[in-house]
C-alpha cells in the first residue's frame, strides 16, 4: 500500500470518527426524542393490542424481541473479524439463541394454562430468561479475552438445544399446576433470574472503561428494564401468563435499548463500539505524537540526547513486548495440554517454530535420571548414546546418584556464574562449543562427553526446568552455526523455561490429585455399601448405593434429614448425628430404622441400617465418612428365628396352661349347670331372686366359654392344620365371606363395596382356610371404624397382576402407623385392649402356607389396605 492509500485511509478515518464525535454532539432532546416518541407509539400499540387480544400484545412484543435479537446477531456475526471487544460477539450468539427459544415460546403459547398441560410454552420463557441473564453474566468475561466463534455459536447452539429439550420432555420443575395455579418454582425462578441480572451489572461495571459511556449506559439500563420486567411477572396472580401490559412493556423497552446499544451505535457510530480500542488506541498515539512534536519544537538542542533515551526505553519495551508476547504465545499454545508428556510436545514444537534452532530436546526426571523424553532434529544415535545421564554403576558417595556432562552439571546446579559460559540463572551457553574446548581451561573441570561437538553442533544452550529447590529437568537447544545465542534470546529461554516449570509443577500436582480422586471415587462408587461424606453437619458427597438405599440426595443436604427415622430409634439418631458434627470424636457402631419412602430404595416400610461413623479428612477439612448397610434382611432373620421361639415356648406353655385349666373348668361348668338346674327345681324362691341367680350362673358360664375359646385358640394356633388345597375361584371365596359379614356390617353402619373380577380366577387353595382369613380382615376393619366418624366403608377388589390374584381389603379407619406395621402380623401383638393379637398372625402364616404374601399399604381414603397375592393357575376356566 503506497503513502497516498495510507493517507486517504487516515482521512476515511478521521471523517469517521468525527461524524461519531458530531452524533454525540447533539442535544439531548433532538438526540432522545425519536426513541422515546417510538417507545410511546410502540407502547400505544400494545396497549391496543393487549386491550383487543392479549395473546396477540404478547406476540408483538415477543417478535419485536425476536427481531432485535437476530440483529444484533447479523452485525456482531458479520464483523467478528473486526470486533476488537469480543463481548459483544459472545453477547450477538447468545442473543440470537434467546430470540430462537423467544421465537418457539411465541408458537406455543396459548393465553392460558389447559386443565392438561403441563406449561411447556412458561419453560420454553424461562428456557430463554435464564439464558439471557446467565450470557449477559458471562459475557464481560470476554472484554480482555479473544475467543472462536465458531466454537461460541457450536456452545450455545447446544445448550438452547438442551434447554428446549429439557422444557419439552419436563426438565424443568412445574411452574403451574392445574387446579392450584401457580407453583412457589415460578417465584424461585423470577428472583433467581433477577439475581444473577443484577449480578451482570455488577461484571459489567468492573470492566466499564472498556466500553463507550453511552454504550455502557444504554446496557445497563437494558439490563435494569429487564430485571423490572421479571419482577412484575412475580405479582401475577391468575392463570394467564401474561395479564400485565407492564411486564411486555418493560421486556420491549430493554430490548429496544440493547438495540440503540449496539445495533444503531455500531451503524452510526462504528469507531464508539466495534473499533473503540483501536479509536482509542489512535488517540494516545496521536497525543503522544503532538506531544513530542511539541517537545521537539521547544527543546532542539536536547534533540540528540532525548533521541538516544527514547532509542534506549523503545529497545526496552520492544523486548517488553516480545517478552510478554512469547509468553503469551506459549500459554495459548499449552494452554489446552492435560498431561505432562502433552505439554512436553507442544514446547518443543512451539520452541523450534519461534526460534528456530536445528535440534530442540527435553530432559525430564525419571526416577533418579534425566533421560530424553521429547527430541526434534537430534540424530537418533545421539539421542540413543546421550540417553542417559546417571550410569547404574556410577554414584557418589551415600548413594546419591552422579551425573555425566554438562547436563549433568546444569541439573545438579554445579553452575558458576562467575564463568563466561555460565548465566546467573544456572543456564550454560556457547556460541562456538569447538572454540571453548580447545581454549578454555574452565570448562574441563567439567566432566563433558563432548559428542554434540563432535556431531558437528557449535551453538549450545542447557536451560535448567527449576521449580524452588527442586529441578524436574532441561531444555537443550542445538545448532550447527555459530553465534546463535545472544543476552536477550538467552533472556527469552530462561523465561520460557521458567514459565514451563510452573506450568509442569501444576501438571505433576493435578496428575496426583486427579490419580488419587480417581482411586477414592472407584472405591466409593463401587462400594456395596451406602457412603456419605459429612462436613458441619452436611452431606457434601455420596456414592450410587447410597442412592439406591434412600433414593435421590442431593450434596449440601443437612444429614439430620437423611431420611424419616422410626419414632423408637429417633433419640438414638440424634445422638449419632451429634457425633457426626464433632469431625474429631471417637463414633461408635449403630442400628438404627429408618421409614423409607414409597418406591425402588424402601417400598414404604421400615428398613434396619448399620451406621459407621469415622473422622477423616476430605479436601483438606475435617469431615466424617458414615457407612450405612442395609441389614433388613438380618433383622428379619432375627424376628423370624425370635417369633419361632417364642412360638415354641408358647407351645409348651399353653399346653400346661390348657391341662391346668380344663379340668378346674370342667368342675366349674358342672357346678354352674347344677345351680342352674336347683334353681330350677327350687321352691319357695321369690322369680326376681330366681331370675338374679339365673343371670349370675349365665355370666359365670359365658365367662368359663370365653376361657375355654381361648384356650382352644392357643392350642389351634400353635397346632396348625395344613391347609387341604383345591382348585377353587377366589371370586366365590370373596363372596361367601362377604355374605357372613354383611349383618354385622349392617348393624356397625358400614357400607360394602366389593369389585370383583369379571372372570373366574383360579386358584389352589383351602377354601376354609382361605375364607376364614377374610373374616379376620373384615372383623379387624369393622373394629377399627367402631370411634370413626361417617362415612364408614370397606372396599373389597380383586384384580390380575401377571400369575398373580390381587386382592385389596381397604376401610376407613384411623389406618396403622408406619413404624407399628413390622410388628402386627407378630403373634399376640395388638393395640386393642380386649384383642388377643392372633388373628392377623393366623392369617399371615396361612397366606405363606397358600405360596403368597399378606402386607398393608395407606389406602386411598385415609384408612388401612391389607393385600392378599395368591398364585393362580395357567387356565383360567377348568378344563
């Protein structure tokens, strides 16, 4: 480009940038009232429109968003090459990614929440809210950063594709539901928004200067109309989404805003936001010119000198600068290597691209040994001969190891500053290594192999890896011509080489932290056994099992909130949680029961855990690691083996209770019946004495029967009977017990609703046996709805689950506490004060007996639900 182009360039410019300073002239009322007369109109117009349709106010005003968005795409996407401020680029992408999700929430919304709609057109809003705020936070991060934007446009097209994909498959909590309107989520999520946009403000002003003021303005007023929007959205009190005109008013008006922000600045005045770096770059430069025009113009005659200071500070800051940018340069280049030998590559690559030395090696610490691990332009017999530099039958005195040439010497510091091939940071440097062999005595006080002279290399520099006292290797630049390595290029390696070595010491440090995470979460995650991790009280990490147990748990939970705890073992709980917020406190073994939820991890009843506490430490604090096993199976074992004892014992009691009993009963039944038969025979008797002794004897015998049924009870209960099975249809079972009950029902006010299967449902079983199991369930409901208010009721259903009969006994009682439901089917256990606690028990074990299970759940109304699962046969219909 010639002086006459340059010049018409400058001029181009300077016109440019005067325009830009005669726009900023203007008075503020020709400047402002455009805008604010188009704001009115605009906010007249959805205002009618809202009147008219609010539907249609909130499409005007999600597509004018949707319009500004997608042009502050195009400019900022068609000057990326030119953007000096990559804020703007990152800001452009994530705006055009908003208008998108702005753009489906427009196509699904529908005025209103349908009585069978889960909100997908609310989330796709927050979908883009929470975008908008999260960019506008992250995008000052790039004022003094460059970035891609191919990869900035990849990133955010992916999440807005996980974010649309999230809110269509139900990622997203409720924010309405029908029948209770809005959710406590939709207010979270206003305030959360509003939070980090306020955050934004705060990114943006620490990076102010970096902006044009009335750019910088004009944003964070955008920012502001949006925060006001969102909050209005909390006072929303119905189903419509949108019932404020305020809220579409605010949401315009800030991107109306973003749009004089960038759109119409970076049109108008281009040099006040797309090159205002560079605008102001030329300022300075023009100032520091006139000034030194002026400098020159008054002090001629210290023109030499100044000359030659300026020459001097100019040959400073040009190393400066060629400083920094090698740095800067080795950092972009390594900046994305993960592993030592990576990073190894990438330096000698990057050295012999920016210097250009022939030959280029690293020598990294092996053990007690330096060998080469990364080599460019060495012959491979040399780097094969020069391998090594700590022979295995060499060593000094106490074992340390010695090592060979001037590597050797550079690695163990025996460096002398003083020396002329020695620099005062350790490196040894020549720039005719045949020269100082043959003439210096010096260096032959240092053992060197010589076979890079002898390779034919003149120039040799050795540039320790030194981090503190410890030395992780060396750089070796090689080159055939002479007078390679002048101060300042020397200067440069060593700083490379430092920068390296803290590059290398984070590496080694990341490496070992990262090798011992991995072990420690392997041991974790594939535990058998449940595994939290608690500091002050709180869980801050768990493994897969733990999960499994509990069901999901999220890291920060307090661990007095594990779970529901069983009432008996809750004192014993919080005595283990206190010892688990003493990270130093000797913990002991526990059992405790825990009330798990309804699903996968409990099925809704009581699970027993062993808990062991121990103190460690995690991530540098005291913490406590709690084991948790679940041992529900050994506690039932436990129950089963106890129950079966007890069984025993009972036996044989009730046995001698029986023989004690019934002969005194026999006498006592005898006795009564002779009474009643005198008083019978009596004379002279007046009948009210007749009809009192009568009454006493009746009672006295009903008494003795009573005795006399238990009894039987007892002994029937500890000598079953097996159960004769038969092919029998489990409807017809239902029915018949249902008929005995239905007087009793009656006369308790209870009404009976049974549904039935509409087939016959074939089973082996005792029909007896069988039917006699029902009556104890629908006495034990008749019992439990005798203080229940109205209305009373027992559902009976039958059902077909896979090879399975269903059968559902359900009233309306006070229902069973969870922690008392291990316990009911125990023998003689029961809450009633006049029960024997035989009943349910009989029945569990004539269920097992049958090949199925009896259990209870929480019925539908409130009360109790006793399930019965028999096994069916194949056919359904006999042959």
């Amino acid at each position: 480009m010639g002086k006459e182009s340059i010049r018409r360039f400058r001029d181009r410019r300077t016109v440019s940038v005067t325009a830009s300073s005669t726009e900023k002239g203007f008075p503020l009322w020709e400047k402002w009232l455009p805008p604010a007369f188009a704001l009115l109109v605009g906010s007249a117009v959805l205002y009618a429109a809202y009147r008219r349709n609010p539907v249609l106010a909130h499409d005007f005003a999600e597509i004018f968003s949707v319009i500004v968005a997608c042009g502050i795409f195009m400019l900022t996407w068609n000057t990326r090459k030119l953007i000096d401020n990559h804020y703007f680029i990152v800001l452009g992408i994530a705006y055009l990614f908003v208008g998108v999700i702005d753009f489906l929430h427009s196509l699904a919304f529908a005025g209103t929440f349908t009585q069978d709609h889960h909100g997908f057109s609310i989330e796709l809003w927050f979908a883009a809210r929470f975008l908008q705020s999260l960019s506008l936070l992250a995008a000052p991060l790039f004022v003094f950063r460059k970035t891609l934007p191919v990869l900035v446009l990849a990133f955010f097209s992916a999440i807005a594709f996980a974010l649309v994909g999230s809110a269509y498959y139900g990622g997203f909590p409720d924010y309405y539901v029908p029948g209770e309107g809005l959710m406590r989520s939709k207010i979270v999520s206003d305030y959360l928004v509003s939070g980090i946009l306020v955050l934004s403000i705060g990114m943006l002003w620490r990076v102010r200067e970096r902006f044009d003021s009335e750019v910088f303005l004009l944003l964070v007023l955008s920012i502001l109309f949006l925060i006001a929007a969102e909050m209005s959205a909390i006072f929303y009190t119905d189903a419509f989404v949108y019932n404020s005109i305020a809220g579409h008013s605010l949401k315009v008006v800030s991107f109306y805003l973003v749009y004089k922000a960038i759109i119409a600045t970076g049109l108008v005045r281009p040099y006040d936001l797309l090159f205002r770096n560079l605008k102001k770059s030329e300022e300075e430069v023009r100032a520091a010119r006139d000034g030194l025009e002026s400098r020159v113009s008054e002090r001629t005659a210290e023109l030499q000198a100044a000359n030659l200071r300026l020459e001097q500070e100019l040959a400073e800051r040009k190393r400066a600068v060629e400083m920094r940018e090698l740095i800067l340069d080795l950092f972009r280049r390594t900046n994305s290597t993960y592993s030592v030998r990576e990073f190894l590559s990438v330096l000698t690559s990057f050295l012999q691209d920016r210097f250009g030395f022939q030959a280029i090696g690293v020598r990294y610490s092996s053990g007690a040994d330096y060998p080469y691990v990364e080599t460019r332009g060495f012959p491979q017999e040399l780097v094969e001969a020069e391998m090594s530099l700590c022979p295995a039958d060499r060593s000094a005195g106490g074992g340390e190891p010695a090592y060979e040439c001037t590597c050797g010497a550079v690695i163990a510091g025996r460096c002398d500053p003083s020396l002329p091939f020695f620099t005062s940071g350790g490196s040894f440097w020549t720039n005719s290594a045949s020269d100082l062999l043959a003439r210096s005595e010096a260096i032959k006080t240092i053992a060197t192999r010589g076979r890079c002279v002898k390779d034919g290399y003149e120039s040799i520099a050795l540039v320790p890896l030194r981090v503190g006292e410890a030395t992780l290797g060396l750089l070796q630049f090689n080159d055939r011509r002479k007078g390679m390595f002048q101060p300042h290029v020397l200067a440069q390696l060593e700083r490379v080489a430092e920068n390296a070595a803290g590059v290398l010491s984070r590496l080694l440090t990341r490496e070992a932290h990262q090798e011992s995470e991995d072990r420690f979460r392997s041991l974790v995650d594939n535990s058998s056994v449940g595994i939290l991790i608690v500091q002050d009280g709180r869980i801050v990490l768990h493994n897969p099992r733990q999960e499994q147990l509990f069901g999901r748990t999220s890291d920060g939970l307090p661990f007095r909130e594990l779970g529901p705890v069983h009432p008996e073992d809750a004192r014993k709980f919080e005595r283990f949680c206190d010892a688990t917020e003493k990270a130093g406190a000797s913990l002991q073994n526990i059992d405790i029961r825990f009330l798990l939820p309804e699903g996968e991890a409990g099925g809704g009843k009581t699970r027993w855990f062993h808990c062991q506490a121990n103190p460690i430490t995690f991530r540098g604090r005291a913490s406590v690691l709690v084991d948790m096993v679940d041992i529900t199976r050994v506690k039932e074992l436990e129950r089963i083996v106890a129950v079966r004892e007890k069984l025993v014992s009972l036996g044989h009691v009730a046995a001698g209770i029986a023989h004690e009993i019934r002969n005194p009963l026999s006498g006592i039944n005898l006795n009564i019946s002779t009474l009643d038969l005198l008083c019978q025979r009596a004379e002279g008797l007046d009948p009210k004495e007749r009809e009192d002794i009568r009454a006493v004897a009746a009672q006295a015998k009903a008494a003795s029967e009573k005795i006399s049924s238990v009894i039987k009870r007892i002994m029937e209960f500890n000598r079953p009977v097996p159960p004769r099975k038969e092919r029998i249809d489990i409807n017809g079972v239902v029915r018949n017990a249902l008929a005995l009950s239905e007087v009793t029902a009656r006369k308790g006010g209870v009404e009976i609703r049974e549904r039935l299967f509409p087939e016959p449902l074939y089973s082996r079983a005792d029909h007896a046996l069988l039917e006699q199991v029902l009556l104890n369930l629908f006495t034990n409901a008749l019992q439990a709805m005798e203080t229940a208010a109205p209305p009373k009721r027992i559902a009976v259903s039958l059902s077909q689950e896979g090879d399975k009969a269903i059968l559902r006994v359900s009233d309306t009682g006070p229902g069973v506490p969870v922690h008392l439901r291990e316990r009911i089917f125990d023998p003689f256990f029961t809450t009633r004060k006049d029960g024997h606690g035989i009943g349910l028990s009989f029945s569990h074990r004539i269920i097992a007996e049958h090949g199925g299970r009896l259990y209870i759940e929480d019925a539908a109304g409130g009360g109790a639900e006793f399930c019965i699962e028999l096994p069916l046969q194949e056919e359904r219909s006999p042959p």
